[in-house]
C-alpha cells in the first residue's frame, strides 16, 4: 500500500502547497501503512526536494504540457495510483486539487473527503478523517468505508516541516488521453501569495468609503508581505476585483494573521476567515459583531489607524 | 425578401438541452447546532434555501444560455419530497421542468452517482452545478458526475459564452483566471461571476404550480462516506482591546503573544 500525492507545480516551481501535501502525504502513510509517493504532472525545478517533507519517491511526468485538465489529470493519477499501488490519493484543495479529487474517487471507486484538516487513521473498517463544514462554523468527523479513499488538503492545516532528504525520482510513464478541452490562457497576478495559500491577510470593506482609499491598505499589506482581501459588497460594487471576496460566498481561508480593517463582521464574512488562527479588527464602532470574534481590537478611525499600524510595523522590522 | 430574412433571423441555431443540479442548503446566518449525540444537524427552527451558487449563477446562466439558443433547462435535485420548495424555485426563476432522485442526500458520491445515472441517456449539451454547496463545502459533486459520463469538467466558471458548440469559458484559479474552450458536451461548476441573481416574479411563481416535477427512484442508494460526529470550534477567549494611539504595543503583542509576525 502506498499514499499518492500530487505535488502541484504551477509554472514549474513548487510552492508551500506542494509541500503541505506531501508532508501529509507522509503522515497519512505512517497513520495507515506503506509509504509516500509524490507524482509530478509536468516541468518542475528540483523534483527530489520533495523528499525533504517525506516523499520516498517521485513519479515525474516531465514532458506532459496538456496543462490543468482535469480529465487528463485524473487519468494520470488514476494510472500513477494503480503502478504504485496505491489506495489513498492526496490533493490540495486548491483549483486543481478541487477539480479532479471528486473525478479520482470515482475512477477509483474510492470514497472522497474534502477540505481535509487532520490525519486520517484507520477506524473498525474504514477510513477517519476531519474537515471543516457549514463553511467554517464546525467540523465533521468522517468515515470512509473500506480502503481506499481521495483527500484533498485543506491549505494551512498543519505546519510543514523538513523530516527528510532529497528522494529519487522516476520517469513515469502513462497515456494521457486526448482532452476536448484546450487552455488558451492563464492569467494570474505575479508576486503575491494567492489568499487559500497567504499566511497573513490584510482585508478591508465597505467602512473603506471608496476604492481611492485602499493605498493604506495596499502600504500596509506591503509592509508585513500579506496578501489583500475584501467584504463582499466591495467586490460586488467593484472597488476591488472578485478574487479577493472572502466569506461564505467567497474564498474561505485561514491565515495565521487576518487583519480587518471597515468590515462589520457579518455571519456570512465570519464564515470564510474565522479559522484564522490571529483575528484584528479595526471598526470605529463598538458595537461592531466582528469585535467578538476577534483576538485583538482596535476601535477607532481607521483612516488613522492603519497607517499607525503600518508605521509601527516598519518600526518592527528596522530593529 | 423580407419574410426570408425573417426567417433566418427566427430560426435557432442550436436547441440546448441543459441540466441544473440544486441543492438545498440551511440558510447563511441559520444556527448551526447538532442533535442525537452530535452525529446529525439540528434542522429544527432551521430555514433552508437552494444553494446561492446554484440559484444565483449555475441555473441563471443555464436560463441566459436558452434564451440565447432555445432548448430546454432541467433541474435535478436528490432528496426527500421536503426538497420540493426549493426546487419549485428553480422553477419560479425559470426552469422548464424538474427532476427530484427520491433519496436521502447521503453524500457527493452518492447523489452525483444518482445524476449520472439520470443523465447519462439524456444527451444534455451542459450539466451545470454550482462550485460548492455551503454547508459541507465539498465542491465534489461536479468532478464525479464529469467522470461518470466520462465527459470534460470546467470549474469554478466566472464567465461562459457559447456559440451552440464550442464554450469559452473563464475559470477562476489562484490570484487569477484560465481560459478554456470545451467542445461538446460538459459539466460545469459555477462560481461568482458568472450570471447575475434573478428574483422570481409573480407569474414565474404561478407558472411553477404547473410545470413537470418528475420523481425518479434513486439508482444508488449506499455511500461510502458518512459523518460520524459533528463538533463546534472552540469560542475564542475574548477580543483585547487595543489602545488605538498605541500600535506598537499592537505589533508588540503579535510578535511575542500570538506569534504571528
Ligand atoms: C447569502 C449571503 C452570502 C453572503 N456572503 C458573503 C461573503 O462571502 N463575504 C462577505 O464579506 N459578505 C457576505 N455577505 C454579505 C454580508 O451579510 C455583509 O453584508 C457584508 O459582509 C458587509 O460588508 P462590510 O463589512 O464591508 O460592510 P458593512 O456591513 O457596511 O460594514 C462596514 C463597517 O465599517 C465600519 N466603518 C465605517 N467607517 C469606518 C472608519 N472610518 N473606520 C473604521 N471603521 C469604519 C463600520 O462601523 C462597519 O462596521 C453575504 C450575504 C448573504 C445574504
């Protein structure tokens, strides 16, 4: 038995992502048997390093170019699965790991658990495993009857570190089938961490009065290297573009550091940041309901508190 | 001349047949709590609604898509006859007619093995589900029907044209979008973006009454997935107040306290 992971490698580079689920990868092999398999799905820089977090071996597909399709994906891993022999698969929940676990459980006929956030052990005839559900406001224990079973990886469930040394790596060798889908472009912004992945955050809403006003925001996030985020209206209204949306109906994310600033703290914007494991919230109102979810409160004017903070912060970093 | 002219400019060019997976969510500020020893949700004073992905941008654009085209949307839903409500709605909103699986929704494997089974002699141009539902947040259901049918699988859409062939289609990926082209048929998760929400009137909520519902029986009726137990996060231990002429003492207590910076 052995656990498959794929290591995502977006522009040939392994990002904290790929680590994260290879570290799990590893536990999850020590929780329930066999060892650790990383698969590769086209160019990457230093495909052994992922021996470091505890991959005892690389499958690298390093001529595949098909990009991000999820049925040549699934295929693949499918294929990779069945020559290693194994029985559990692990994804990132990230916008590829999303798109194909589903797909491999089927092909497997294996059960699929998503959003994953604790190793899963072996329970009297299946497979137990944690995650995150009514988009954050509480978690189910599940069980996977039988053996086999997908997992895709929450980002930032547990802390990656280096256990190991750099593993062999394979020429794998499978058929990709042709895709009636063809990716024409990618565009993605360069240089920042994507939110699923950001360790700090620096979001702000609608207390913002207007999208003139987020060079505070933007001079702050710049100071730590957070990533931005907004409220909902503010994406809606346009002020800030849709990839920034957290909440229920947004991106859900759990960063070490999320800092909001002119954000009341609705039900629904709770729900995709409350996992952060550090909440400040800037609101000049008091009464604001953010205030009880968080760990440190500042109630004032934030047109003068976030560049206070900001100041305070390259104070920080100069000593 | 004129009557030619008409003609053409009248006839479809394709006919769609689109499919619409809804489901039923408790609605977004609904308390969340657990009975029967923490293993099932507490429904009682619960309020549900269809899932917004569903309502506001998967079956919206299955709508625009036949507006555009001709042809006919479908919505599906696997659940007991208390699914009914919502998926009247999809009705109201505009849905031609509706399919209702006569199962406990046990799980995403289960209930995509139930839709794939419902469609697969269908012939639907574009099965359509929204990128995740917002109570177990699995964003599942959409990859397994895709492989079910062993057709193409487009997700998180934030934006879809399509000519009656070929769909272009912006998916939203991290910190940016891919574009893509499908041929034929696929299935399709919906985010945010990719239609605007519509509001029933009153004559969608009346037309409703009489269309089509149909009730299949369930073709799978086990899972392979179950919750054991539910357990609620801890409560935080209290907000601290920060003097706000002090951010250093703010920045001070990251570092050394919450060890986040
Ligand atoms: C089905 C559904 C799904 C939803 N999903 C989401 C979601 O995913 N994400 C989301 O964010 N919302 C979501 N919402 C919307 C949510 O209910 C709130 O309306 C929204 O989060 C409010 O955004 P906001 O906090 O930016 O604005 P507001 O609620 O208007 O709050 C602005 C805050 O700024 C403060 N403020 C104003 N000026 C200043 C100042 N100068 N200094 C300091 N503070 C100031 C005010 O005191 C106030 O607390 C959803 C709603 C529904 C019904």
């Amino acid at each position: 038995m052995s656990v498959l992971v794929l290591a995502e490698s977006p522009n040939g580079q392994f990002k904290k992502a790929a680590y994260e689920a290879v570290h799990y990868g590893a536990k999850t092999a020590a929780s329930l048997g066999g060892e650790c398999v990383a698969v590769v799905i086209g160019p990457a820089d230093n495909p052994a390093d992922l021996g470091k977090y505890g991959a005892s071996k690389v499958v690298h597909l390093a001529d595949y170019t098909g990009g991000i399709d999820a049925s040549s994906y699934t295929s693949i891993i499918g294929q990779v699965a069945a020559q290693v022999g194994a029985k559990v698969v692990v994804v990132n929940h990230s916008s590829t790991g999303k798109s194909i676990a589903g797909r491999v459980a089927v092909k497997m006929d294996a059960g699929v658990v998503s959003q994953v956030n604790s190793v899963p052990t072996q329970e009297d005839g299946g497979i137990v495993v944690t995650k995150p559900v009514f988009s954050g406001k509480a978690f189910a224990k599940c069980k996977v009857a039988g053996d086999k079973c997908v997992l895709s990886l929450m980002g930032n469930a547990l802390p990656i570190t280096e256990i190991g040394s750099a593993c062999p790596v394979e020429a794998g060798s499978v058929d990709v089938p042709a895709s009636s889908v063809t990716i024409k472009e990618r565009k993605t912004v360069d240089g920042e961490v994507p939110l699923p992945e950001a360790e700090l955050v620096v979001s702000a809403g609608r207390g913002m009065k207007g999208p003139e006003n987020w060079g505070i925001i933007d001079d702050l996030a710049k100071t730590i290297g957070a990533t931005t985020a907004c409220s909902r209206p503010v994406a809606d209204t346009g002020w800030r573009p849709h990839h920034e949306h957290v909440g229920q109906t947004g991106v859900a994310i759990r960063p070490n550091l999320y800092i909001a600033a002119g954000i009341s703290g609705a039900i629904q914007h709770l729900a995709g940041v409350n996992s952060s494991k550090c909440i400040v919230v800037i609101n000049k109102d008091p009464e604001a309901p953010f205030f009880k979810a968080a760990d440190y409160g500042v109630c004032a004017d934030l047109f003068d508190v976030v560049p206070r903070l900001t100041e305070a912060f390259k104070k920080m970093k100069a000593q | 001349m004129s009557a030619i002219h008409y003609n053409i400019k009248q006839r479809q060019v394709t006919h769609m047949k689109l499919l619409v997976c809804i489901t039923k969510t408790p609605e977004t500020t609904a308390k969340i709590a657990f009975t029967d020893g923490d293993s099932k949700f507490d429904e009682s004073g619960v309020q549900f609604i269809m899932n917004p992905y569903d309502e506001w941008y998967a079956l919206v654009r299955a709508l625009e898509l036949k507006e555009q085209h001709g042809g006919t949307v479908t919505a599906i839903n696997v659940g007991p006859a208390a699914n009914d409500v919502v998926i009247r709605k999809a009705l109201a909103i505009g849905a031609d007619d509706a399919v209702r699986i006569n199962a406990e929704a046990l799980s995403a494997g289960q209930v995509a093995a139930n839709i794939a089974a419902h469609a697969k002699d269908k012939g639907y141009d574009v099965i359509f589900t929204g990128k995740e539902s917002i109570d177990y947040n699995g964003s599942e259901v959409g990859g397994m029907i895709a492989e079910h049918l062993n057709l193409p699988y487009v997700s998180y859409a934030s934006h879809m044209d399509h000519d009656g062939t070929t769909a272009t289609v912006n998916r939203d990926i991290e910190g940016g979008v891919e574009v893509v082209d499908v041929t034929g048929a696929f299935v399709l998760s919906a985010s945010k973006g990719l239609a605007e929400q519509r509001i029933p009137n009153m004559r969608g909520i009346m037309m409703a009454k009489r269309k089509p519902m149909a009730v299949e029986e369930p073709a799978v009726t086990e899972s392979k997935v179950s919750v054991v137990s539910y357990t609620l996060p801890e409560a935080k231990g209290g907000v601290k107040m920060i003097d706000p002429e002090n951010m250093d003492e703010l920045v001070r207590l990251l570092h050394e306290e919450a060890k986040v910076i």
